[in-house]
C-alpha cells in the first residue's frame, strides 16, 4: 500500500507539473513574484477543495464511477450534460496544450543533434509513442511515471541550485498587485492545479481506501505548490519581464516553450544549465500528458460505458488522442491559447460542479454517506461563489 501512496502522490504531481508550469511565471511576469505567490497559494487552496469534494461524493458512488455518473447522480440530465462537455473541453484542450508544448521541445531537441523533423511529424510521433504508454494502462503508467519523476524532480531541483545564483532580486520586487485578478494569470495558475480530475481514477487504484486517498491529494498537491513557487523565483529573478526575450515576448511567441527552454539556457551561461532544462521540460510535459490521458480515458470508458478491452479500449484510447492531435496539426503554436481555455473549463469542472454536487448530495437529495470534506455549508457556498466569479473575469474590461 506504501507503494501504491507513492505511486498516487507521484501521479498527482506529475499530472499537475508539466505544460502548465512552463506558462505559468510567463503568464503571471506582471504580477511580479510577490504577486505570483499571493495567486499560487489562493488557487491551491481553492483547487485542493475541489478535489476533496470529488472524492466525498465519488465515494458516495460505486467504484469505476467517474464526473459523469457523479453529475448524473447529484445533480440530474443537466448537470450530467454539462460534465459531458466541460470535461471532454478541458482534457482535450489540455491534451493540445501538452502535445503542442511537447512536440515543440522534442522538435528542439532532435534539431540539436541534426535531426530536422516538421512540426506535424513531430507531433504524431510524440502522441505515438507517450500514447502506447497510456493504452497499456494505469499499472504500467505508473510505473513509468516513477521513472519520469525521478528524473524530473531530480533534474528540476539541480536546475534550481544552478539558476539560483543568478537570479537578480530588483527583477523579484517588478511587478503591479494591480493585475492580480488577471483573467489569463488566473486561469493559467488554476490550470498548473488540474490534478483532481484523476481523483476517481486513484479511488480504484486504492480501493476506497479513504486515509489513504486524502494523505495522496494532500502531500501530492503540495509538492507542485513548493516547485512552482521555487521555479517562478527562479525565472522571474533571471529574465527580464520585458525586451525581445523578455517573458512577455515569450508569451506571445509561436514557440513559447522553446523560446523559454533557450532564453532560460543563455541567461544561466551554463552546459550543464541547460542540459537540466532540457532535461525537465521534457519531462514535465510527458508526465502531465500520461496523466491527463489517463483520466480522459477513464472519463468515456464510464460515459459510453465501454468496457476497456479488445477493440472497445482500441476505439477508446482513438477516441481520446485523435481530437487533439488534428487540432495540433491544424495549430501547431495552440500551446498558451489551449491552456487559457482549459483555464475556464477546469473551474467550471474542478471547482464549481464538485461545490455543486456536494451541496445537491448533502442538502437537498440525502445522497451523503460515509467520508465529508471539511469545511462545511461555508466552505461550498464560498467555493461555488468564488468560481462564478472567475467564470466572469474574462468577460470583464480591465
């Protein structure tokens, strides 16, 4: 069972650190770093409420349940339909966001050595090849995902003792508090929390076993939350906000991920800088991409009710990666844009129908049973608010 705790902890983070963390000090650069904290530690402290109030009423449900029977369960046909489509929007806009992200720094990376692949070879071959892991299920994603984070907390934590010495504390004290509720600062950062959605998918892995389950969510939340706000220091402290390499040029780049593997190599003056770089950046987006497919797959197994065998997992695991991959093909510079928009879907998915199902489920259907997320009435109104209120900041002027 330790190897199983490990094992979910490691999948939470390796879901959470991957594309995500690449856009978030360029999405969050005017804050500056103080600013950056303030919005990391709120929206840790939202997302980890959502994911605790998935597992309370996903253990209300039979095991193998997913958000889809969850809705279907609290809050009818409507909130069934709307599951339906905010999660099939999110896993597939963060599917994009990973295989763009993914294929750029692999595309990089091969051109290093002499290897000039396009950009639409590229991203077939990484869906190909990180997509077999994922058919191969849950057992052997994990096992794979071990190895990964090895490597990638490993390579992430030497990248930060090297990069330290060179970040510039005047660059940490830039920035306006008075962009703190910044649509696309928000949004991103909720996004580097995504974690919950693999919540239901853990619960069989360890059999309902409910100490078990909030240990994984707490210490596997955590863990992201302490890396990025090292690795926003580090970046924020190390380039410029603005210039043609500046962070704000790189968000706005066609190749951000790339952009900022360079910028970051030039600005250490290292080889061995930028080999962890490269290195982590890899990583990240592969552990990310191995686990947001996983809950995606899950996701239609249980709403078409598809049992995963045969040619059934065949036509499920084609279902999940060829949606993204045409629209990477399609728009291969989707990276910053995709993860904008699974922003917005991940607070609806994440945040407001978990709230949402719990108040249905506790109050009014009589659903509850067995384990209840802390916090009370208070908390899931104050949760529900707090995501209505994000859902309207885009649509809000500055």
């Amino acid at each position: 069972m330790i190897s199983k705790l490990i094992g979910s902890i490691l999948l939470i983070v390796g879901t959470s650190i991957g594309a995500g963390m690449l856009a978030l000090p360029v999405a969050t650069a005017q804050l500056g770093f103080v600013g950056s904290l303030i919005l990391l530690f709120a929206c840790w402290f939202v997302m980890t409420a959502g994911a605790f109030f998935i597992l309370e009423v996903n253990l209300w449900l039979p095991a193998n349940s997913n958000l889809i029977s969850m809705a279907r369960a609290t809050l009818g046909p409507w909130g069934q339909i709307l599951a339906w489509l905010t999660y099939f929007l999110l896993l597939y806009s963060l599917l994009c966001a990973y295989i763009a992200g993914g294929s750029d720094i692999f595309r990089n990376l091969l051109a290093l050595v002499g290897v000039h692949m396009p950009v639409w070879a590229a991203s077939l071959l990484f869906t190909l090849v990180f997509g077999l892991i994922v058919y191969l299920g849950i057992r052997i994603i994990d096992y794979a995902n071990r190895g990964l984070m090895f490597f990638k907390l490993g390579s992430y934590f030497l990248l930060v003792i090297f990069l330290a010495p060179f970040v510039d504390s005047e660059k940490l004290i830039s920035g306006n508090l008075s962009q703190l509720m910044s649509a696309t600062a928000i949004l991103v950062t909720m996004t580097s929390f995504g974690y919950a959605a693999i919540v239901p998918s853990l619960r069989i892995y360890f059999a309902g076993d409910v100490k078990k389950l909030r240990l994984a969510i707490i210490i596997g939340s955590l863990i992201p939350l302490v890396c990025y706000v090292l690795w926003d220091m580090v970046i924020m402290g190390l380039i410029p906000l603005d210039g043609d390499k500046g962070l704000i040029a790189i968000l706005h780049s066609k190749d951000t991920t790339s952009d900022l593997v360079n910028t970051l190599s030039a600005a250490s003056a290292r080889n061995s800088s930028a080999f962890f770089i490269k290195l982590f950046t890899s990583i990240s987006v592969v552990t990310s991409f191995l686990g947001v497919a996983l809950c995606l797959v899950d996701f239609l197994a249980d709403g078409l009710q598809i049992e995963k065998k045969g040619a059934k997992k065949f036509l499920l695991h084609l279902l999940t990666f060829a949606p993204p991959v045409l629209i990477v093909l399609f728009f291969p510079d989707i990276f910053v844009q995709a993860l904008e928009y699974a922003g917005i879907y991940c607070v609806i998915l994440l945040i407001l129908l978990p709230a949402w199902m719990v108040w249905n489920g506790r109050y009014r259907r009589q659903l509850a049973h067995g384990y209840q997320a802390p916090g009370g009435k208070g908390l899931v109104i104050a949760v529900m608010a707090i995501a209505l209120i994000l859902l309207a900041l885009p649509f809000v002027k500055p």
